[in-house]
C-alpha cells in the first residue's frame, strides 16, 4: 500500500471508530428512527444506502482522505469501512439497518404479517418483505399457487399459509369436510403441494365442532390431520376464535382449560406431521398490558402454561388485530380508532409475540378491495406494517 493510502486508511480508521486525530471522541450519528433509512445516500446496495443514510459521517471523511465517493464506489466503502470497524459495522447490521442488509430471501425480524381477502398491491408490497408466514384465502374450487410458488421462490424460509374458505355447515368427518371444500386440491401437482407449507382445518368452528363437545372435536381434528397427511399436506389445525375456549383458563383444572386439553392429541399429532396449531389473536380494545391479553389477543399464553407439551409444536396466530364484535363494517381499527393508534399497539403486540418461541407469527386480517371487511382493511398502513415487520423488537 502506498504510504498516502496508508495514513488516509489510518485517518479513516481513527475517525470512523469515533476518535479523531486528536484522540477526542467524535459525537455519535444516531438515526432519527429505528426503521430502516436510505434516502441520504441513495445508491450502492440497500446495505450500503441505509449505512451511509444512518452514520452521515462515512462519506465525509472518505472523500477528505482521497477516495472517489460517487454511488459506484459506495459499496467499496462500506465494505472497507466494516474491515475497519467491524463492531460499528455489526451495530448498523443488526440495529437501524437489520432489514437492508439482511441476505436476499431470508426471513424478516418481526412476527408480524398479513393474510390476502383479495390480491390487493398493498399484499403484493408485503410479500416483497419475506415475513416470517403469509396466508392466502382459496375459495370457488381454485388456489393462488402461482403467487405461493413466487413467494417462496424469492423467501425460501418463510412459511405459506392456506385456508380454504366454505360456508358454515355440519360434517360429520374430516373426509366429509374434505369433499366439500378440499377436493380441488387432490388435483394439484407436487410442485403446487410444496407452495403449501401449512394448510388450515376447519376456522373457527364452522364445520359443527368445537369445545361445546370437546372430545368430538378432537377427533374430528384427528381426522384432518391424518387426511391431510395422507395427501402430502402439513395440518394447521384449530384456527381457534379469539377468547376460546370457553370457561376458566386461569387454573389447570378450570373448565376452560380442560376443554382445551381435550385437544392436546390432535394438536401434538399436527406437530408430528410436519403441522401446527392455530388460534386467533384480537384485541377488543387498545389495551397494552399483558394480564388484559392473555384473554384475548395472547389467551395462548394461558393454554401453554398448562400444556408445556404443546410449546413444542408451532403455533400460527391465522387472524389477528384489532375487533370490537365481529362486524365487517364497524369493527375494524378503522371504525374505532385511528391508524396510528393500531400502528402503536401492533408495535407492542410485536415485541410480545417476540418472547413467545412458538408462535411462528401473526397473520393480520387483512387485505382487501372495496366492501371485502372495510373496517379491517389494513391495506391504508402498509408502509408502516412493513417498517414494524422489518424491525428486530
């Protein structure tokens, strides 16, 4: 190296580890959010742009020492740059920066996604995020596989999710249920079986079974798994409704808790199928304290308390947000608060989920067009759900 590049790597190195010359420390740059930046040096790779956006001070001291600092150089920069100070580098790679530079396909830090009523932009924008699992709603006979396929072309470790939308109705079987909605799916190929990583049972008790008989319902969900099984699916069973079961759950002897034990086999026999469990996870209200969520939105909490065995097993929040009652048009986040308002407590609702090892994630309901559950549509934030989804809590 070349005595002049040596004391401008030198001068770099110094200032860049926040020391001058001098030996005075330098003042730290701190970014004005915890999201990812890229506007202040946009170009060069994500990585880079976000780096050099967060720590303004790079540049400056690159091109005082002689390097070209034009966008095809950046790169060449940050790079040199995290040689330098590989603890600074670290702290931009997993802090401010996590999203930008984390490699292409690889998973999201937050637990945090959606689920499609229709393929809006807003869905689209979210798939190019990678959460950590995406739902698709299938109805009419037919799958999105194409869009399943792409997703997990492009994010190889996130989890797809499908339900199979049918009317309420009363099946006596597993099979039953099967010939009714399913059937479409006997026709898929392999490579349609695989853009399925997890497919739903019955949602929310809408094939006549649930706690009212609990021992029926875990044969029924028995059934699905071993059906499902048989036909090259992994069984998401459950898609329990928010606040259920029913009856005590603040005691392992309570009712509630007993009826939700009744299903611990069929839940345990969806993990050994390469499956999961799932519940739904609504607040009914902005409260953020665990001891209020725990019947609602967490209620999970309680049930694994219990039943440690079923930690084991992954556990899908398949809905989840914010619902007063049940109403598509009055019971949304939209009807009852603003969006900054839901922004703020799914930022908490985050960093709970966060400490929960067995929750894969949550599949916000959800995007939609037009009168598809208006007061639920969380198309309006998706740029801030992305900026949470990219965010380690």
């Amino acid at each position: 190296m070349h005595r002049a590049r040596a004391l401008s790597a030198f001068l770099v190195a110094l200032a860049l580890c926040g020391c001058g010359a001098s030996g005075e420390p330098l003042p730290p740059t701190v970014p004005e959010a915890s999201t990812p930046l890229r506007a202040a040096a946009d170009c060069g790779s994500d990585c880079t742009a976000c780096i050099l956006a967060s720590r303004t001070d790079i540049l400056p001291f690159y091109r005082s020492n002689g390097w070209d600092t034009s966008c095809a150089n950046r790169d060449n920069i940050i790079a040199n740059w995290c040689g330098i100070d590989p603890a600074g580098c670290n702290t931009q790679k997993t802090g401010p920066c996590a999203a930008a530079c984390r490699p292409a396909g690889s998973v999201v830090c937050g637990k945090l996604s959606g689920q499609a009523l229709d393929a809006t932009t807003g869905f689209a924008s979210l798939l190019r995020v990678c959460p950590r699992v995406v739902k698709w709603v299938a109805a009419g006979g037919s799958a999105d596989y194409a869009a399943m396929q792409a997703f997990k072309a492009s994010c190889p470790r996130s989890k797809t999710v499908l339900r199979i939308y049918g009317a309420a109705a009363y099946y006596a079987t597993a099979q039953d249920m099967w010939n009714a909605r399913y059937a479409f799916l006997d026709r898929a190929t392999a490579a349609q079986r695989a853009a399925i990583d997890l497919l739903e049972s019955d949602n929310e008790f809408d094939a006549g079974h649930g706690f009212t008989n609990p021992s029926d319902y875990n044969t029924f969900l028995k059934g699905f798994v071993t059906l499902a099984k048989s036909k090259g699916f992994h069984p998401l069973i459950g898609n329990i409704a928010v606040g259920n079961p029913p009856g005590d759950v603040d005691s392992c002897t309570g009712d509630g808790m007993l009826k939700f034990g009744a299903i611990v086999e069929a839940i345990a026999a969806a993990g050994a199928a390469g499956g999961g469990w799932a519940y739904h996870g609504y607040t009914p209200r902005w409260d953020k304290t665990s001891g209020f969520q725990e019947y609602y939105a967490l209620r999970h909490r309680k049930l694994l308390r219990c039943y440690p065995a079923v930690a084991s097993v992954p556990l899908v929040l398949t809905e989840g947000g914010f619902d007063s009652g049940g109403d598509p048009n009055g019971s949304g986040y939209r009807k009852n608060g603003t969006p900054e308002q839901y922004v703020d407590w799914l930022a908490w609702f985050q960093r709970q989920l966060a400490a929960d090892a067995s929750v894969v994630g949550v599949t916000l309901f959800a995007y939609g067009n037009g009168s598809t559950w208006p007061s639920f549509q969380i198309d309006p934030i998706e740029s801030q759900l992305e900026n949470l989804i990219k965010t380690c809590p």
